[in-house]
C-alpha cells in the first residue's frame, strides 16, 4: 500500500523491471538510512574551550584575538573576537576570498553593553559542515550558559537601546554566515589587511592579529604573494568612499554577493581581493543608477538602488534608514539606527556626483 | 567466439544496469513531485497562493491561475480599516491579501516562473526561507497568515518533494507587490 500521492511506476519487463526494483531498493535503502545526528553544542561556553582551565575567565593565550577592519554594527555593542586553530594546522589561503579553514578551527564573538551579554561560537567539525553555537551570560558575568536553538527575543540588557536585546537562533546565524563563500566572515584577507581604513566606523585602529602575522607564524598557506606585498585596501575616488564602500561589505557583503543564493536586490556588495581595483568597479556598476523595484510614499518616482548626488532617491540608504523589519537592511540583528554609518553613506552619495563611464 | 558471447552478455548487462539507473531515477522523481502535490494540496497552500474566484458553487480557487499569489492587477494601496467589533484581520476577495496588525501582506508566486515566481530559486533557499520565517531564508520576516511556524517542522525530504512540485507546474507571470507597512506606503 502506498501513501496517497504515490502512483507505481509502470512495469515495462519481467527482467528489467526485477532490476528497476532492486536499484530503487538501493536506493530507498540509501535515501532512508538515519542521518548521523549532528553534535550538540556544549552547555556552557566554558566548554567550548575558550578560557584557561581553572582560571577563572583568563581568556587561553594561546587564541588568536583579532579585530576586522569593517565590522558589523549591532546595535552598538562593543566586541571581542578569537579564532582557534588546531595544533600543526593551518587556512588554505589558496583562494583569496574563501579561506579553507581546517577541522577543529573554532571562533568566538563577545558582545557587551557595558557587561558580557552573549558569546557566539562557531566550530568547523569533521564532515566539514559549522555547528552555531550563542551563550548568554548571567548578570554578575560568571558564566554563560547555551541560548535555546531558536534565540531569545527582547531580553533585558541595561544598556542596550530600549534596554532590550534579541539574541539570534541558530537559523539566524545560518542566514548571515552562510551566505557567502565561507562562513568564517570577519577573518580574511580585507578584513586582516596592515592597510586599515582610518574611517571605517565603529572599528578598532589595529588589530591584535593581522595578516602578515598569520603568514610569518605559518598560520595561512598558500595565499597569493601580491595580497602579501601589496595588502588589499578597497579602491575608491575618495577617503568617504572608501569607507562607506568598506562599510557595506562588513554589513552587507555576505548577502549580496556573487558567491551565494541569490537574494531580491541584485548588489554586490562584498569586495573580491582578486581583482584589485576592479572589485569597487564592480560593487559600484550593482549600486550606481540601478534599476530599483522597491517604492515608498518618501522616495521619489525616479528612485534608484544609489542615485549619485541624491541621497533621497536612493533607495539603499531609505532602507539602511528604516526601522520596519518588513523593509529595514540588514533584515536581522539590528534594532537600533547607526547613525555614524548613515551619516557616512549620505555623504558619500551626495559626493558621488557621476556614474561610471560605460564599460 | 566464447569471448564474443561474454561480450555482448556484458554489454547486455551494462545495458540494462544503465537502463534500470535511468528509470530509477525517473521514478523516483516521479515518486517525488507526486509526494510532494499531495503535500501542497493536504497542507492548503492553494487556499492563500491560489486567486479565488466567484464559481458555480461560491467562492473557489480559480485553477487556471494555481498558485500564482497574489494578482499583480487587484491593486491595494493601504491597510484597511477593520470592521467594528471582534475583527482585526481583512482579506481580499481573492484570498491573496491580508490586511492585519502587521500591515498588508500578498501570497507569494509559488510557480517557476523565472521573474516573477521561484524560477530562479534553488532548494536550498527554499528550504531555508521554511526554516527560518525569512524571505529567501535571509530577508525581511514571512508575514501571516502564513503559518511557517508549522511549516517549519516539515523534514527536509518533505521540503524537497514540495519544492520539486512546485517546479513542475505552469509557470505564470505575475508579479506580486512587496508588503505594505502598518503604515499606509504607496505601491
């Protein structure tokens, strides 16, 4: 008896059809075999092995701590970063823009309002898939302890705007990371680059990690000599541009790009190190004068996804500006306005007073 | 001639081996897109993705245009106004707008059509738009009366077979409006 829905197949012959069965027999057999269970994450954020044993908090010496130079704005949080690779490991460098991390590498990201409100944690495992892991932390910031897999909306965090905060699911977390080339977002070649944006907002000035680093102590392999004697810093007409474009990548880059399913607005925002200056030529030509779908009563008719020289027509900064989830950018982990940014992408565009010549 | 027999038994046998693989995968994708219209029409997706009409016998989906979502021509510029009394939820005669607490949401164009449908849409970004509630598993919030947070708990193999389903039907051009704010926003 089959289920409703499933019609047989008609027989052709005796023979082949004998063969037909034992193939889909096969085939069931594969296709219905229980999936090994993934690995849970740990219960407590101490088990993931980011503190020494027995100290207290004193973070293992031995992580990497770093600090990209365009970092995703949330909600103003202040944030620590550190990334752990196996012993005798090291990233596959060989394609610039999708670091091969090893095994076993892990990461986490601290964010505080004044005190420790969650710690994030990723962990590459052995079939070679991402296990997304968010700990939060108890008021007197002893311990944190695993957020339940779909987030927690609205929790109290003195500090945070409205004194409310929403911690992600994990398919929160797979939205982001894993929507560009690799998940690992903030530990790459641009965002490691000695040649770091003096106007990039909300970001540090030096990175207790950064490329040249990782090369000289053999933590990267294979990465292309020109990224090492030339470090990859955006292209840009101007200081502004540069950081506004920088901006977009850290914030917006791992949706809109070339590399992953395809999303509504068709910009590439995400820099590609390979090509030099003609990544900003290409993230430009997705922004300047096009075409955009999205209307609202406040845009003109005329609106385009970037109209140079008219920030009131340009549809990325309305929506980068608004606060309803239907219509804001980026759709998730933000609640609060950055205003710095908005105050940097406006001046951009309202410099940018010409499109790119034809190509 | 022994080697003759063996060799034309062997091609015979790489012959049917081949054969069988082929129909076994047919079948099976036969097996899968029908497993997945029955899960389309049990889980009612044309009660909000199919226009309805005025019929014969009332109001019924109108099947020349299945699962099309909401008709680019019916135009809805606002939110509307909810009756007096124990109401706070508004729909279009077509079932394809629904007007609530959260503005105007239209039922999405669930055909291949590659423009305006889930032509260019891939599993994996159907599966994850289920999982997470998310336009195209990344974007704004999928909106009511959409009940995703049922549909979340379909197995992947169930997804699958839907989106299979999806892919095989007519596709149709139609466009459906991006929703509307609380807030009444012009189209």
């Amino acid at each position: 008896m089959l289920p409703p829905g499933f019609s047989r197949p008609a027989r052709r012959s005796i023979g082949l059809s004998a063969l037909v069965v034992v193939a889909a027999l096969s085939c069931v057999a594969a296709s219905t075999a229980e999936p090994a269970s993934a690995p849970s994450p740990p219960q407590t954020l101490r088990e993931t092995g980011l503190y020494l044993p027995g100290t207290g908090l004193v973070v293992d010496p031995a992580h990497l701590a770093f600090s990209p130079q365009y970092p995703l704005w949330t909600d103003g949080a202040t944030k620590r970063r550190w990334l752990s690779l196996p012993p005798q490991t090291s990233i596959d460098a060989s394609r610039p823009n999708a670091w091969d991390f090893p095994v076993g590498t892990r990461l986490w990201k601290e964010f505080s309002f004044g005190r420790a409100v969650e710690t994030r944690y990723i962990e590459r495992l052995a079939d070679g898939q991402w296990l997304y892991a968010t700990y939060i932390w108890n008021e007197t910031g002893t311990d944190a302890t695993l957020a339940p897999a779909d987030g927690v909306r609205g929790l109290p965090v003195a500090g945070a705007p409205d004194g409310r905060y929403s911690v992600p699911g994990e398919f929160d977390c797979r939205a982001c990371h894993e929507g560009a080339a690799v998940p690992v977002l903030g530990f790459n070649a641009l965002q490691l680059s000695p040649d770091r944006d003096p106007l990039a907002p909300h970001a540090d000035a030096f990175s207790a990690t950064d490329l040249r680093q990782l090369v000289a102590r053999g933590l990267i392999r294979n990465l292309p000599r020109e990224l090492l004697d030339a470090p990859p810093r955006i292209a840009a007409t101007s200081p502004t541009e540069r950081a506004a474009l920088g901006y977009l990548h850290g914030n917006c880059g791992h949706c809109h790009n070339a590399d992953g399913s395809p999303v509504p607005v068709d910009a590439r925002l995400a820099q590609d190190v390979s090509l030099g200056a003609k990544s900003s030529e290409q993230v430009l030509r997705s922004l300047l004068d096009a075409s955009s779908r999205f209307r609202a009563a406040d845009l003109p008719h005329d609106a385009r996804v970037v109209a140079p020289g008219r920030p009131e027509a340009s549809t990325l900064l309305w929506r980068v500006r608004s606060t309803n989830p239907q219509t804001q950018m980026p759709p998730l982990g933000v609640r609060a306005l950055d205003r710095e940014a908005l105050e940097l992408l406006e001046r951009w565009i309202t410099e940018r007073s010409s499109n790119l010549p034809e190509s | 001639m022994k080697l003759s027999i063996a060799f034309c038994l062997g091609l015979l046998g790489v012959h049917l081996t081949a054969g069988s693989a082929f129909a076994g995968d047919d079948a099976s994708k036969e097996a899968r897109v029908a497993r997945g219209k029955y899960l389309v029409t049990v889980a009612v997706c044309n009660d909000c993705h199919t226009p309805w009409k005025m019929g014969e016998a009332g109001p019924e989906p109108d099947m020349s245009r299945m699962l099309s979502g909401h008709p680019a021509q019916l135009k809805v510029a606002a939110p509307a106004k909810a009756p007096e009394g124990a109401w706070n939820i508004v729909a279009a005669p077509t079932m394809t707008a629904w007007s609530g607490p959260w503005g105007v949401s239209f039922t999405a164009n669930l055909t291949p059509d590659k423009e305006t449908g889930l032509g260019k849409w891939t599993e994996s970004t159907f599966i994850q738009t289920i999982r997470t509630g998310r336009h195209m598993g990344r974007g704004r919030p999928i909106l009511p009366p959409m009940p995703q947070p049922m549909y979340k708990n379909f197995t992947d193999e169930d997804l699958k077979a839907i989106f299979s389903y999806l892919q095989s039907i007519p596709a149709v051009e139609n466009r459906v409006p991006e929703p509307l704010p609380a807030a009444a926003a012009k189209e």
